[in-house]
C-alpha cells in the first residue's frame, strides 16, 4: 500500500457555504493538494443570524468576507457561478464560460427558495434568504414605519419552522423597538402562519408547544392548517380568506440547488431532487457532494453541512494517501431555536432546554460554529456582535435601538 501523496492533486471545492468552507480549510492541510474554492459570490453567508440581521442586528455577524476566512490558508478563491459538470473529462464550466479541472470535486451548493409556484409570492414576499433580503426588508419596514408613517396592519411571516418562528419572535420585539424610538403610533398584528396543524413539525410536540406558548406570549397570531393560495401588492390570500398586508416574509419553502437538475445525467437524484451518495459521499468517483444537497438524512442543518465538509476532506487525504477509509457516519444535530430576546428552546438528545438555559446554548452553538470556520480572535469579533447592538436606522441614520 502506497503512503505518497501524489504532487499537485487538484481540489475543486464548488460553494462557500458551511459545507464548502469547513471542506477547504481541512483540505488545504494536506500536502501536495492544490485546493480551489469556487463560489458565486466573495461572502461566506451565516444563515443562522439573518434573521437578527433582517430585525435590526449587524450585517457584519451574518456575512464574513471569503478573504478573511482564507486570510492565513492556501486556497485559491474564484467567484464564479458553476454550471456545467463534465464527470468524463473531470471538468466543471461556469457561467461565463471558465473551465475547471479537478482530481477531486466537492459539490456545496446549498439550497434555494421554493415558491411552490404560488402566484404572486416570488413578486410581493420578502424573503431572509440572502443578506441582500435581510436587509431589503429591514429597509421596507423603516420605509413605511418611519418615512412614509404608514404601518401595515399585518406583518405576515409564512412557514413555522425554524427560520420563520425566529423571525416571528424577533420581528415582534424589533417593531415595538422602532415605533417606540420614532413615536409612531400603530395597532398592528404580527401573522405567523403554517400549512401543517402545528408548529415545527420537525421538531418534538413538546418543543412546538412551549415555542408556541412563547410567540403568543410576544403577542403573535398563530394559524395553523393555513394554505397560502397567492399574493397581491396588499394582501395575502389563505384559504379563499384575505389578509391585508403590504409586509409578508415566506420562509415556508426551500429546494435542491438547479445545478443539480441542470445535470441530472451525470448524476442520480433521489428524495425531493436530492443527490443519492455512497457510504463515502461520492455522487460518483471523486464527486463529493455534502451538506443542503445530499440525500442524508439530516440534511438541511449548517451542523450537518460542516460535518460533512470535515468529513470528505479526511475521505480525500486517506483515498490519497492510499490508507483504509472509514464510512460516513450520520451524527443527530442539536437544533436550538431562538424566539425573541434571550429566550430559546434547545434540543440535545433526549435533553431539552427553553428559556435562558436555551439561550445561552445557543450562544454557545454560535461561537464554536465561527470558531469552526474562523480564527479564534475573529470569532470572537464576530459573536460579540450578537448583543443588542444595532446598525443604523436605513431612513435616518440614528440608531434604532433606544
Ligand atoms: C434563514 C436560514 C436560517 C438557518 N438557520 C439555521 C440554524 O439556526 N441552524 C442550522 O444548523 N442550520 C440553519 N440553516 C440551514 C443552514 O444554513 C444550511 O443547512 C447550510 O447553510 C448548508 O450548508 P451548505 O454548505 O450545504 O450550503 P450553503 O451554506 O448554502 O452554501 C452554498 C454556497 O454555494 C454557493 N453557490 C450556490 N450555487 C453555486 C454555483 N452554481 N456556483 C458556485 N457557487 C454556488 C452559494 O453562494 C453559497 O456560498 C438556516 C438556513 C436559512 C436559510
């Protein structure tokens, strides 16, 4: 059995997302690998904290610059958007016509928002997905709150799972926060609304009940069992019933990555346009693909994707250094869902936390999930920022926050 590394082995890494990231900070320890990361935009996006950043939180705790992860790792970063894989040839093609060749390919690409093809949503609803969506939000709401003085009715927020019951809790608190610092009296209603009868149904009917009990204690409108048939410029329809609203946020639906569709010949696809992988994670030889995008069954977490990206880059230093390659073993994640200001609901193993206790677990989560991706100074930077601190008012410039 050989224990050289071979010289040079090209490693492309597609997507700089938690999957992508953590893969290339590893690989790029193994000597004689060259490793690329190849991502559509120069940000590396930290999912968890848009929703703070969409309710008055800093934008500089839900994106982090690709340079500065990469400041002191030998990965060459491209921004570019792939489309095209060519498994014969070991080559990928981006948009503009660049072409890539790897020995080794990693596929990280995410998830996107799925509008289900309800009419109007794509237009008219707001949606956290991406900081530029985080912020076009926050910037609508100081828009009629404060320059135009005319508050919605109903601010509506669809999907009861993780992102949309966090942007509920945080939604009600940052509202009250800026009505009170700008004087401008409103009698509104926050709408949390979600097709199946209940609350996270993911997660345990003890934990949706107490998140439940916790939203309508911030004063949310909980609808269960609630369709949503189509949008308009001002209003929501549920169910044949409408909802005046010109502020609705959907976070109720996400699919596979197009890419995967687009080259759908090359690779097989398994439950909701997943990619099936084998027990090492290959869509086929030296075809990774991890986190969002693979058929796993706790696919979907960013604690998933990173285990994932740790994962095939230890499968790709033993594969070339020729040793034994254990298989992928699936670890439970250990969701905490935050609601509100210091108040989250934790889930590790049979053990259940709400409240403070959650909270601070959820702080917890935060910093070893930067410090997985980030040096330990910048971590810190960045998991600082989580206080209440608060970028400036988008219409003013004062602070929002009193
Ligand atoms: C609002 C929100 C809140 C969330 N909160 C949590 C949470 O609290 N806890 C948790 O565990 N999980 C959470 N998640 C889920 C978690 O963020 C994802 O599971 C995780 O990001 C998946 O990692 P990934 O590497 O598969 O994809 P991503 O992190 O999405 O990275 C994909 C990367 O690929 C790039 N890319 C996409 N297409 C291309 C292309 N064609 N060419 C080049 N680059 C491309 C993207 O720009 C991006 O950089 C949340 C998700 C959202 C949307």
């Amino acid at each position: 059995m050989s224990t050289e590394v071979q010289p040079h082995h090209k490693i492309l890494i597609i997507g700089g997302g938690f999957g992508g990231v953590k893969a290339a900070l590893k690989l790029c320890q193994v000597p004689n690998a060259h490793v690329t990361l190849i991502s559509q935009t120069a940000v590396f996006s930290y999912y968890p904290q848009l929703y703070h950043a969409a309710t008055g939180g800093s934008r500089a705790e839900a994106v982090i610059p690709l340079t500065q992860l990469f400041a002191a790792a030998a990965v060459e970063l491209v921004t570019a958007t792939i489309t095209t894989l060519n498994a014969e040839a070991k080559t990928v093609t981006a948009s503009d016509g660049q072409e890539f060749a790897y020995d080794e390919l990693v596929l990280s690409l995410g998830s996107v928002t799925n509008y289900f093809g309800i009419a109007g949503l794509e237009k008219f609803a707001y949606n956290i997905k991406t900081i530029d969506g985080a912020e076009r939000f926050k910037q609508h709401l100081h828009q009629q709150l404060i320059a135009e003085r005319r508050p919605d009715v109903n601010y509506v927020v669809v999907g009861g799972g993780a992102t949309g019951v966090e942007l509920s809790g945080a939604l009600a608190e940052y509202l009250h926060q800026i009505t009170t610092k700008h004087g401008v009296t409103t009698n509104f209603r926050i709408d949390l609304v979600e097709a199946s009868p209940r609350l996270l149904p993911h997660s345990s009917a003890r934990t949706a009940a107490k998140v439940k009990r916790r939203l309508e204690r911030l004063g949310i409108n909980i609808m269960t069992g609630a369709e949503v048939e189509a949008e308009t410029a001002e209003s929501l329809q549920i169910k044949g019933q409408s909802i005046a609203s010109r502020t609705v946020v959907w976070t109720a639906g996400v699919a596979n990555n197009p890419f995967y569709q687009a080259n759908a010949s090359v690779l097989n696809l398994g439950d909701h346009g997943k990619v099936t992988v084998d027990d090492h994670m290959q869509a086929r030889e030296s075809v990774y693909v991890i986190g969002d995008n693979a058929d796993t069954k706790y696919a979907g977490l960013a604690q998933t994707a990173v285990a994932d990206g740790t994962f095939v880059a230890a499968d790709i230093a033993r594969k070339l250094r020729g040793v034994t390659r254990p298989r992928y073993h699936q670890s439970a994640p250990f969701p905490v869902i935050p609601i509100g200001d210091r108040w989250a609901a934790a889930t590790i193993g049979p053990l259940e936390f709400y409240g403070f206790g959650g909270w601070m677990l959820r702080r917890l989560g935060d910093f070893v999930a930067y410090a997985d991706i980030e040096s330990l100074p910048g971590a810190l930077k960045v998991w600082r920022l989580d206080g209440r601190r608060e970028d400036d008012c988008p219409i003013c410039g004062q602070p929002t926050a009193a």
